[in-house]
C-alpha cells in the first residue's frame, strides 16, 4: 500500500456490526467490504476483542492493515502489515497490563462488596454459555491482555457506585454487548485516532461504525459515524462531528447498508443503497 493519505479510514465494531451479533455471520456485510476495497479504503476493527481472536479473523477477512483490540486498549498489527514500520512497538499499548487490573478488581470487590463475576474466575464451558462461543473460540476470548469483561451480577446503582470506584484507581468501566469491561484510562475513539496520527494521516476522514455503548467514544472521534441497528435496544445518542446514520437492518447486513451511507457523506460517489436507507441525523 502507498504511505499516500486514503480517501478515508474506517473504524468498525465487530460483534452486533460487521458480524451478526449471535451467529457471528460475515456474510451480509461483504458487499460494503467490497465497496471499500474497490476504493482502497482501509477496514480497521476496532473491538472489544483480543488479539488471539482478532489476528486470525484479519486473515479471513482480507484486512491486513491492522486491529485495536479490548476497547482501545492496544494497536495490533498483523505479521503481514504495510503499517509494520510505521507504527513503533512502543506506541502500540494504550491502557494497563492485565495482572494490574486484576490486583485492582480485588481492592474495588473488598471496597463496594459488588456481585460479578470476572472472565478470569470463569472456565471456558462457562464463558461458552455466556457468548455463544464455540470451545476454541472462548479459549480464545479469554486470552485477555489489556482488559477483564465482568459479567456483573448486581444492581445498575450498584454498578455506578462501582464505575466511580474505578475512576479513583485510574480505571474505568465500559458496557459492552455482553459484558461490563474494566480496562484502563483508553477507549475506542482514542485508539482509533492515535493511530491515525501514528500514520500520519490525522486530517483523513474518519468513520467509525458500532452497535453499543462501548461504541460512542469511536462515533464521537469520527467524521462520519453509522448506529447499526442492535434488535431490543436503542441506539446510544452519541454523535460524530459532522454526519451521523442510523441503520434499518442489524448486522451484518446494516454494515453495508451504513458503510454505503456513510461513504456517500465522505465522497458523494456512491448510489443510495437498494436497501431501505439509512436515517440520516446530522
């Protein structure tokens, strides 16, 4: 790939966005993959998942530039990266190593007497039946280095007394999909930006797509954000800066039907999609 800026970046959710959010379908969102592709427009995830589980899913998905895994809390690229020599190892980690964390989840559990129960405490048939995951794919989920997912087990006032707790240990918490998330003081909009700037591409149009909560710091850095639509739930009111989408259809088919959106508001060279549109809010 050429150092030349690209037309645009785009930063993406995985599960509930670019895949299904329970079978983890691609299928629906490779028409949009495709149009980004022909445009040589870089596809980023930008996830809560961890780098066993990412790596090998760049792979398949012919994305090889690079992944920000654990709700921003590190930049991982691939072996066969072009960006290999333009983002220093150093610069890579954003948030706590894991093994502190942790010690800190001890101090807030003796501290706020909170119910929850953290991946690390769970076998693997138990983070299966949580995630829907397959037995390797939970082993892989749990290879966590940057983060610990808490499946919480009390109250929400519990959880905000909690969330504050966090704060006063340089922590915080983010609520995923699934799962409460208890990393460091990073998140996905953070990342995604300061790897934008690692590359030298700061002014280049960003867009970032994303189903849940843990998703509205990416909107918010974003030049053009898509909401997609997340079924029993509404969409989180978090804005981008200039052009914000709702989707009609949930993933993995509302990822191309937003990406088609949201690169219309970019560029203005793409059709409306055949399907029902997206909602624009600006």
């Amino acid at each position: 790939m050429s150092t030349d800026s690209p037309r645009a970046l785009v930063f993406t959710d995985l599960d509930g966005s670019l895949l299904g959010h329970h079978d983890y379908a691609i299928e629906g969102a490779l028409p949009g993959l495709e149009a980004c592709a022909a445009r040589a427009i870089p596809v980023i995830p930008n996830t809560s998942k961890t780098r066993a589980e990412v790596v090998p899913l760049l792979k398949r998905l012919r994305l090889p530039w690079a992944a920000i895994v654990e709700n921003g809390s590190a930049i991982v690229l691939p072996a066969d990266s072009p960006w290999s020599d333009r983002i220093p190892m150093e610069q890579r980690c954003l948030g706590q190593p894991r093994s502190v964390i942790q010690q800190r989840l001890q101090e807030l559990s003796a501290q706020t007497g909170a119910r929850f129960q953290a991946f690390a405490e769970m076998n693997l048939a138990r983070i299966e039946a949580l995630t829907g995951l397959s037995a390797e794919q939970a082993r892989l989920a749990a290879m966590r280095e940057y983060s610990e997912p808490l499946y919480w087990q009390d109250s929400e006032p519990a959880l905000d007394d909690f969330c504050t707790a966090a704060q006063t240990l340089g922590l915080q918490c983010l609520r995923g999909g699934r799962f409460v998330h208890v990393l460091g003081l990073t998140d996905k909009g953070v990342a995604a930006r300061r790897c934008m700037d690692q590359l030298g591409w700061g002014a280049t149009p960003m867009i970032a797509l994303g189903d849940a909560q843990n998703d509205a710091a990416m909107i918010q850095a974003a030049d053009v954000g898509v909401w997609i639509k997340a079924a029993g739930r509404p969409a989180p009111v978090a804005r981008a800066r200039h052009h914000t989408f709702h989707t009609t259809q949930s993933a993995p088919t509302g990822w191309t039907e937003g990406i088609h959106a949201a690169l219309a508001a970019c560029h203005g060279d793409m059709p409306a999609p055949v399907s029902q549109p997206a909602s624009h809010i600006t």
